[in-house]
C-alpha cells in the first residue's frame, strides 16, 4: 500500500493531534475520575442510586481512556501496535475499548430512565430504586454488552496468508473471510445502532419525560396554592440540580459519541489507496472523531462540578476539610515545637 499520503499536512495533523492530546486526557481523566469516585462515595452521596450508577460510569472512563487512547498514543509515538504484541492481547484490547464505550452509555441510559420512573412514580419510586437494584441493573448491561461485542474475541487473531509466494502472518486481523465481511459491512450497522442511535433514543425520550413531568408539577403547584413554600422549593431545587446534571451528560455524550459512529459507518476506508488527500483526510477526520470520544470519558468530572450542585457541595467540603486538617496539623506541630 501507497504510503505518499503521510507526506500530506493532513495526516500530519492528524499525527501530532495523537502525539499531544492523549498524555493531557489521560492524566486529567484518570485524575478527575478518580475523584469523582471519591466524591459519589462520601457519605452524603453514596446512599443514593445515582452516585452507584456515575461511580461504574467513572471506572469505565478510566478503562477506556487506558485501553483505547493509551493504545494509539503508543502507536503514533513509537509505532508499536500494543495489538500486534500476541493475539490475546489483540482480541482483549480490541474487545475492551468497544465493550467500554458502549457501557458509558447504558449506564447514562439507566440511570436517565430510572430518573423517569422517580419523577413520575416517586413514592413507589423510592421502595424499588435501591443501589441493590443498581446493581441488578449494571450486571444485566455488562452482561448484554459482553454478548453483543463477544463476536471479537473469536473473530479477531492471527491469519496466516501467501502473498507473492511467500508465507505471511498477518496479526489483529479478521481471522476469515466471512468474518471480515460481517465485519464491515453489518458489524458497523449493529455497532452504530447499540453505541449512539438506541441511547439517543432512549436518552430523548426519557429527557423528554423528566422535563414534561416536571413542567406538569411545577404548573399543579403553582394552581393548588398560588406561590411556592420553603420546603417545595428545597424540592425543586434538589430536583433541578440532578435534572440539570443529568441534561448535560446526556448532551455531551450524544454530541461526543455521533462522530466517530458516523465514520465508522460511512468514511472508514471510503478513501482509495492511491488517494492521497483521501487517505490523509480520513485519517485526520479518524483522529478527531476519537479524540471527541474520548473528550466525554475524561471531562466528566467538570461536567459534574458544573451543573451538579449537590456534588460541587461535596467537593468544596472534602477539600476544605483536608485544608483545615493540615492547618490544625501545623498548629500541632508548632505548638509542640514551643512547649
């Protein structure tokens, strides 16, 4: 194959683009959702379904940015395909970084849709959403995504081919024919379908749900007793800080995740071989899709500071209790040093 187009400025970019981004993504989003984890865990949080559900979306930030990003970082730096190392590291790595991506929208997919269910059911609401349902409802996302994706670790290995008379082992490659036109040509269909189009759908309508409903009490209220008191007012706000949190991953999950489906799907490998500006284009627009992607695993932790009220509360308190320890610490210290 033509190698003329890495001459191109557009492979270029797309080159420096994996050099310099993923070092700053995967320090900040292993960082950010480290803490977010010891945030949603405190005790005025962790009681609550909702930070059960953002702690496994922060753990699978983290594998992705490691299993994915890492992987292509490595790659453009040193031009070591970690997948070409042995062929269970093939089939582990590129079943984890599709398993991974799909598991950070099901999760926001759960935990909207059971936000439904609280908003229009809150009493019967509150006895069924426990974090032990929580889990029922994780362990039946990773199951079905491990089904889904499952095809991976059998079709993906080592082939061995003749190519002008001589033996060659191709590694991290469809292991047949039939495979690799599944591959192609349906895998991309059903992948689409289960990473970006059935969450937006289940996303919308159940956004579309909470704000209705929350439309509907607010204009009951406001009929039953004409102005708002001190404690539906706590309600509300309550209420609006998670709706709030919630709308915004949402958003930026759908914008981050459509672009990379949408190559997938109709640019990946669209270019011939000996286009040049083709080839350099597409692997330009394949570097900026992903880091887009992968923009969503590792900023969640600022989405959360900046439109949940309830967790920034968390946050203020965890750092300002660490500051007065270690001041309480030095007067200790100094006290001592005069006694």
């Amino acid at each position: 194959m033509s190698e003329a187009h890495k001459s191109h400025s557009y492979y270029i970019a797309g080159q420096q683009i994996w050099k310099v981004v993923p070092p700053i993504f995967i320090i900040l989003g292993t960082l950010g959702n480290i803490l977010s984890i010891v945030v949603l865990n405190r005790k005025n949080l962790r009681r609550t379904t909702t930070s059960f559900y953002l702690t496994v979306l922060a753990i699978s930030d983290i594998m992705i940015l490691y299993s994915g990003l890492l992987r292509q970082w490595i790659l453009a730096m040193y031009q070591i395909d970690i997948r070409h190392s042995n062929p269970f590291m093939c089939k582990v790595n590129f079943f984890s970084v599709y398993f991974f991506a799909d598991l950070t929208g099901w999760i926001l997919v759960a935990v909207t849709l059971e936000r439904v269910f609280l908003v229009w059911h809150p009493h019967s609401g509150k006895r069924y959403c426990s974090r032990a349902s929580a889990a029922v409802v994780c362990t039946i996302i990773v199951v079905s995504l491990v089904a889904f994706n499952g095809h991976i670790l059998y079709g993906m290995g080592e082939k061995t081919v003749t190519e002008n008379n001589d033996t060659v082992i191709k590694r991290c490659t469809r292991r047949d024919s039939q495979y690799e036109q599944f591959f192609f040509r349906t895998w991309p269909w059903i992948d689409m379908t289960k990473y970006c189009i059935a969450p937006f759908l289940l996303l919308l309508i159940g956004n579309s749900l909470i704000i209705a409903k929350i439309l509907y009490n607010r204009r009951k209220l406001r009929m039953r007793i004409g102005t708002e008191t001190g404690p539906s007012k706590a309600t509300q706000k309550k209420t609006s800080s998670m709706t709030a949190l919630l709308f915004t991953l949402n958003a930026v999950y759908l914008t981050t995740s459509t672009p990379i489906s949408v190559y997938l799907l109709k640019f990946d490998g669209w270019a011939d071989p000996g286009d040049t500006h083709g080839m350099a284009l597409a692997s330009l627009l394949w570097a900026l899709s992903n880091i887009l992607m992968y923009a969503n695993n590792t900023f969640n932790f600022v989405l959360y500071c900046l439109s949940g009220q309830n967790f920034r509360n968390e946050v203020k308190t965890l750092f300002c209790k660490k500051k007065h320890q270690v001041q309480g610490t030095t007067m200790m210290t100094l006290t001592e040093r005069v006694d």
